[in-house]
C-alpha cells in the first residue's frame, strides 16, 4: 500500500470499497515547475526602490552580528564594523558582488536521483509544516513533540512525491539536545531519501551532521563539499540581527558547499514594519546581509533567498497567516526575488488552533499567495497549525490534497484533436449521455485526478458509512502510513556504520547547541 | 451591528471582548476589478480551434430546441430546422452576427446605485451558492429548503458586500410552484437592494417578475426595458438540447432588455466529453446558440457567456468540484470568452456532505480556478455543499471570509516613500520591536485586514474561550444577521403595492411553471 513504487503517489480512497479499482493515472508530482502567471504587488520602480533601500539600510543602518568570525569576514570584504556593538554597515558594493556570484540554479542531491531537487526560478517545491514544538492528531490529541512524532511525520513525508525536501517536522523535545541531531538525521535518512534538513545550532552539530550526510551517501569528502547534499534554513532575529548559531550556519554551509536557505521571519507591526513595502524592505536587507555572508565565504556557494512576512492582529499581538497582507508580502519578495535573480521560498501557515474550516481557508490562501508570487520553495504548505507552534497529523493529509491538485495542474493539458472529441459528441444524441461513449472508454481510468482524502459520494451513502468528515477519513490515511513503514532502500552496511557513529558520539556526550 | 451602513462590511470579532475597539479600516468590497493574472490551459490556436469546432457542431451537428417560437426565430435568421426532430442547425455567420451585436458591458441596476453591478471583462462580482434543494446548518440540521430558509440566506447575502447580486439560493419547497416566485421577489426587493434574480421557468412567472420589479424600482415600462434590474440563469440541457423554459427565458429575458446568464453545466464524462476539450467544445457551442437566441430576438440584448464545467468520479458517477479539472476548464472558458469578448460567468462549488476541509478547500481551489480564468462573475462562491444539493449556513459564513480576503487583494496597496518606512527602521534598534514605533502608531487601526469568523488567538485562550471551532462561530455570525433583521430603505407605498399585487394574483390562482 506504500506510494513509493507509483509515479503517482498518494492516490487513496476515503473509505471502504476495497474492491473499488483503482486509476490506472500517472503524473510525476517529483519534478514540478510552476505553471501560474506571477502577480505583482508594486510596481517595478517601487520594487527597485524598496532594494535601494534596504541598500541604504545596510549601508547606513547597518546589522548586528553578533559571530566575531562572520563580523571578520565582513571586515575583510571592506565593510564597517564595530566590535563593541557588533554592527556591520555594509557597503552595497558588497552585496551586488554577493549577487553576482550566488547561483541562479542549484541542483541538490537526494538519496535517489530521482528525488533530487532543483532549486532555481520556475521549479516548484513543497515541504510540510515545520518547526513546531507540538505534534497533534485525532487520536493522541495535542502533546510537546517527541521522537516518536518526528519519526512517524519522516514517514508521511516520505510517503507523498508531492513534498520534495523534508524539513524540521516537530522539535523531539523528549530527546536531549546534544544528541537530538543524530537522532533526527538518523530518521531522515533511513526513513527517507529525500532532502534532508540540518539545523544551524552550531559548527559541532553541523559538522556531526555533514559527516553522516557524507557517509550515509558513500561520498568522499571531495564528492560531499562539490555538491549539495543537505540544507539547513537561517531565520534572522529581525529586527537587524543575526545570531551566533545562525552566523555559524551560514559558514558551515557556504565553506562545505551545502544549502543556506535565508528566511528572515518578520512580523508586520511586531518585529518589522507595519507596511507590507517597509516589512519587506527590513527583511530584503537581512537576507542580502546572509547572502553576502555566504558568498564572501566562498563564492558561488548555493543559497536561496526567502521571506517569511505576515502580519500581526493589532489588539492582540497575535499573529497570523494567510491573510491579504500576508499574500501581499508574498507577492511583493517574489518580485524582489526576480529583481535579484536568485531562487527563493515563500511560506504558507495558518494561526487556527484546530484543522478547521478556518486553517483549511489560511493555508490554501496562503498557498496561492506564494504560488502567484513565483515562490521555488513554499514550506509550511501542509500541517501547519497555530502559527507554527503545532503540527497536526490531519491537516497534514488534508493539505496534501491541494499540493496534488496543484501538482496536476502543472502537466500540460492535452487539447488535440482527439481532446475535441468530435467523434463523441457525433456520437451521442441530444440530452443523452457520454458515460459509455466509445471516447470516454478509453479514457475513464487515467482521465481525472483521484482524491486521497476528499469523499464524492451522496449524502446518503456518506451517512451510511458513518458520516465521517475529512478529518477523520484522514486519521485513518496517517495511521496506515505509520503502521506500513515501508521505506526507501537502504545498505545495510551504511546503517550499520550510521549507527555506530551515533553510538560512539553520543558515549563521548554528543554536541551541545551553540547560542 | 449591521454592515449595511459601512463600506467594509462583515467584520466581526469570533468570540467574547466586546469591549475590544474596532477596525477603522474602510475598504469598497462593492465594486471589484480582478486584479489577477490570466492564465491559459491550452495555446491560442488550440482555442480557436475549440472555437471552430463548437461552431461546426452548431452547423453539422445542430442542436434541439424544444421551444417552437425559438426555432421559428432561428429558422427566420437563416438556419435549417426540422421541427419533427426539433433540430437547429446553425450557421456561423448567424454566430458571428450575434457576437457582434452583443455588448462588452451591462450595468445592472440595483435598488441602490452604490450596489449597482458592471458586468464586463475585468470586473468581479460574487454571488453566494445557489439552486439548492436542500439547507443546513448547525442550530437545525439538514431540511428540504423551506421559505424561511429563502429569506434568512437572502438577509445574510444582504449583509456582505462582497456578495453583489442575489441569486436563487434555496428552493423554498413549502411554497406552491405556482406561487413561489411572488414569494422570492418579494423576499429579494424587500431585504435586499442587491440585483435580484428571476427564474426561467415560463413566459407567465416571467412577467410576473418583471412587473414586480418594475413597479417596486418605481419604473416607466419604457425606463425598465431601457436598462438592465434583474437576471437569469440560463442551463442548457447537455448535451446539445435547449428546453421549453429555458428557451422562453432567453426570448423574454432579450426582449426586455434583462439580463440572461447562460451557463450549460456540463459533468466531464457524463453530460459532457471526458476531456477539458471536448467538454469546453461542447458547452461553447450551446452557449454560442443560446446567446445568438438572444440577439436574433433583440440585438444588443445584455447577455453573459458563462461555463459550469467539471467532472464525475468515474468509479460512481458523483459529480465532483474543486477538482483540478474543474479548475483547468474555468481556465478554458476563460480563454473562450476573451476570444469572444464577452463578460463571462464562472462557478466555484464543493461536492463534500459537511463543512469541513474538505469543503472549504474545494470551494476556494475552483475559486482560484475562476479568479484566474479572469471570470466576471463567480457563483457558488460560499455556501455549496453536496454539488450543489445543499446550502449550508455556516459555510457560507466561513467561505465568505476568503472573499472579503479576495477583495482586499483587489485594493491598491501603497508602497510610497512612507510605507518604505525608513523612518521607523531607523528608530528601531537591532533586536526590537515596532509596536510603539510612530509608523505603526500611525496606522495600527487601518493597516491589516480584520477577520470575520477566522480566530487568531492564542491555544490557551482559545481554549479557555470554549474551543469553539470556526463552523461554531460561524453559526453565531449568521444567527445575528437574521436576529437583526436590517432592511434596505423601502418605501412603504410600493411595499404595500407589491403585496397587493401579490394578493391579487394568488388569489387568481398564480402562475405555474411550464415546462
């Protein structure tokens, strides 16, 4: 029952009928470009403005640093920095060297080829909801994410050629976190061989990291550093600053040649301006400031820019997503992002406790935000509840859905001839029906997407067979998932030799976080 | 607390803080351009090759018309008809004429002018969904659809500004056929200055209707047929029949000068081919023979091309929306209607049983589908459960919230030197926050987009505050509106002189729908 073996993935049916066929369809959901027109917010000479101004921010403003080594790197490039306050100004010479050389396209290697991923303008690539420190589902109910959590959201990950990298599903908070990245990396690369994601806390962690990435992959260190292999995400502290983990980070992986995705996390109101063209100019600065980071450590070492802007509810402070300022915000880094030629990502979310009407309605309009602005990478497109602060199992499944949707939108849509039907519509009389035309005989089983989670039938037969909604119909998908384990091939040898290392290291305390 | 006295309607706080202040933010949800891109399905040669195709049905093939007067119109224009088989076979050049003559743009009059509806290529109007047999909501469950239930989704449709025409949201079924459209426009003229909808369903409740609205609007015979105060929706029946009412709708809705809406619904491989071509083919060419009705009647009547495209579980027959066919078809149609010019009608719809997920992300996919098909006007928009057998209350209330956040994307959004907000970014050091700042003072009341029924606090407080889900704030939402009761301004003379004329004709038996 695992999706693995099928191009097309995912494809279940809600609820009994095991006799059912099943559609003999097949779309690759792996390698997507993004088919929609791009929307712009501003127009072209405010998109240009709001770059020269966060030029001038850097220039002027500058950026606390607070890494000496990175402060030193800048230094060296000729910027003005101050070690008693740690602020970089950095003159803008730097930066347009920076985004000369940073690659337009960046090819990441994936345990199997054909999971490897592009990271350029035009290719499209969906990961789920990350980062949070809950998991919740119908089942077990909503409780600080464990392990077990981080491991069960690898395997629907996994499961579904629709998310193409796996990111920081849930924090395993019953794992100590100086030995919390072997244990994540661990299950990322046996439960998976999709992109897996490091975090930046800290040179010994990642270096831990890279050598179990290497190793896994049976690479030289050679063959390691000269193409990406893992990727980490670098969240600025905006307003203006960044830490010592996420200047490590950006080292780390600019020096081993791996991914740095920069993504300042601005609030509108809160940790940025109120303004979708001020929130955007702040964090268009911040992520130039990482990008020249990377790129004077080694130049042409692969980063892809990013923005995560929403905005705040006023009275409260509370944030939220998948608002129109949010969509605006998207649009508006999209247009940046061209501006500057690089990939980029570009976030949904939903701040909605429960997968809801609500949380359904936030994260598809956020989706299409990100979508209309041309995002490369869109993360938190499935599972994403509370801002962040939870992962739901169910609104996992049930955003899967729309990623399908949109995958299948992104094959070309045949309209030949034969397409016309004319032959069908000779065929068929006036206030007949086409059901059992010869055209559509030939067409039924591989014609239409097949839903994974969404339920079609009457009312009747739906209350017949227990009026369950989609939430539940997705308790049972996840479940069975879960309990399949199936996973991807892996040598023996190699798991034995991950295994050992983790052994060894953990016996010798493991790897703090740095902070 | 009703909406109608302010321009940015329908916001509402989900749950308790009636001591929180309101937004003072004034966005015109009542006039929308779509501010979208377009985008194509198929190349432009494969459009008009479409188009072609649905114009040689119309000559080769023909379609029946059930209607002896509407074939004697066509076959005075030039076409051959057969009136044993009912069959019209239309000729291009009759088409052609008829593209011709029709208009660009049709301005409807409301019975306000504020609420008055352009309906033309760019604009965007939104209606609730629509023909239901059935209603729903939380409060009274599942109930064929009652008077009662016509004239509180006439209120809460009222109470939106974002929705801008009324159409025929529930079939009031204990009311008599014959005396049902007295009751549907006196609910429409008396709770609604929107544009009010006429059903087809023969020459006499027609006119009727037309009397009705004429004299409640104040009008001169002559002044109500010189402009456009209601509308039609005209099905075809697919493939290629056009039945007794409907066809009489097209003639009289033509002649005097009201607007007809044709729309074939055609189900991918059942009423209509399997493929998007073939049933875009197909639903072309009857919308091409209704329309030219139209214009032999009265060239230069107000008519709109419109599509109702998607497909059925080939498993079961159950239609299905929000599918990625549903969406690539709105994208065909819109493409045809650019290549005839006309403004064009589009639907979004759910074919889920409750308003969950599943139903909220159905709705809005096959609403993006419209949106970016460039659709003038897009029904079932909020409110459509079970493809259409059911409006369910607490869905419309949910899915209006992704309109109003439509609307909010079709305002300009500044990004002036004072929204670049340098000010602000200067006065903010590395690691703060903009709450106090100046900038944000300035505008923390106008700034952001404030929800309806969506709920953005935090997990605790949510839970503290009941755990509500957004379907159970919804349920207040509307439970208010038809509490309030708000009505648009009426006179009271013509009031009474529309139930006088009520009184008078049923006491005269009414008039029964023909068929």
């Amino acid at each position: 029952m695992h999706r693995e073996g099928r191009t097309r993935t995912g494809r279940r049916r809600p609820s009994g009928g095991a006799a059912e066929p099943r559609s003999a369809r097949s779309v690759n959901y792996r390698q997507l470009r993004n088919p929609f027109p791009q929307m712009a917010v501003f127009s072209a000479d405010r998109i240009a403005a709001i770059h020269d101004a966060a030029l001038s921010v850097l220039e002027g403003l500058g950026i606390r640093v607070l890494l000496p080594e990175a402060r030193a790197v800048f230094r060296a490039a000729g910027a003005r920095v101050d070690d008693e306050t740690g602020m970089v100004h950095l003159g803008r010479e730097i930066v347009e060297a920076a985004l000369a050389s940073a690659p337009t396209s960046i090819t990441c290697r994936a345990g199997t080829r054909s999971r490897d991923v592009v990271l350029e303008p035009g290719s499209l690539v969906f990961q789920p909801g990350a980062g949070a420190p809950h998991a919740t589902d119908l089942a077990r109910g909503r409780r600080p994410g464990t392990g077990r959590d981080f491991r069960e959201l690898v395997q629907i990950t996994q499961a579904f050629d629709v998310l193409h990298m796996v990111p920081p599903l849930v924090e395993p908070q019953d794992i100590a976190t100086s030995l919390r990245h072997y244990f994540t990396m661990e299950a990322q690369l046996t439960l998976s061989d999709k992109l897996p994601f490091i975090y930046s806390r800290g040179t010994p962690q990642v270096m831990d990291c890279f050598e179990m990435v290497r190793d896994f992959r049976g690479l030289s260190d050679e063959a390691f550093q000269s193409e990406s292999h893992c990727y980490t995400i670098i969240n600025t502290n905006s307003p203006r600053q960044l830490d010592i983990p996420m200047s490590q980070g950006l080292i780390d992986f600019a020096r081993y040649g791996q991914v740095s995705i920069v993504t300042p996390f601005t609030l509108m109101g809160a940790m940025a301006p109120i303004t979708v063209a001020g929130a955007l100019t702040l964090s268009h600065a911040e992520a130039l400031a990482a990008i020249a980071l990377t790129q004077l450590v080694r130049p042409g070492a692969p980063v892809c820019y990013g923005t995560f802007t929403s905005n705040v509810d006023m009275r409260s402070g509370a944030p939220a997503f998948g608002t129109p300022e949010h969509f605006k915000a998207s649009l508006a880094a999209g247009q940046l992002a061209r501006h500057i030629g690089l990939p980029w990502r570009c976030a949904s979310g939903s701040a909605a406790n429960i997968n809801d009407t609500q949380a359904a309605h936030e994260t598809q309009f956020a989706l299409w935000g990100c979508l209309l602005a041309g995002a490369t990478v869109i993360i938190h497109a499935a599972g994403w509840l509370e801002g962040g602060l939870t992962v739901s199992y169910e609104k996992l499944i049930t955003d899967l859905e729309v990623l399908q949707m949109v995958a299948e939108l992104c094959a070309v849509t045949p309209a030949g001839e034969g397409e016309l039907a004319l032959d069908a519509l000779a065929e068929v009389p006036p206030g007949g029906h086409f059901f059992g035309a010869a055209h559509t005989m030939a067409r039924y089983q591989t014609e239409f997407y097949e839903p994974l989670v969404a339920d079609w039938s009457n009312f009747g037969t739906w209350a017949e067979r227990g009026s369950r909604d989609s939430n539940s119909r997705a308790t049972a998908i996840w479940k069975e998932i879960v309990a399949t384990d199936a996973r991807p091939q892996a040598d023996a040898d190699r798991v034995g030799r991950l295994h050992d290392f983790i052994a060894r290291r953990s016996a010798d305390g493991g790897a703090p976080p740095e902070s």
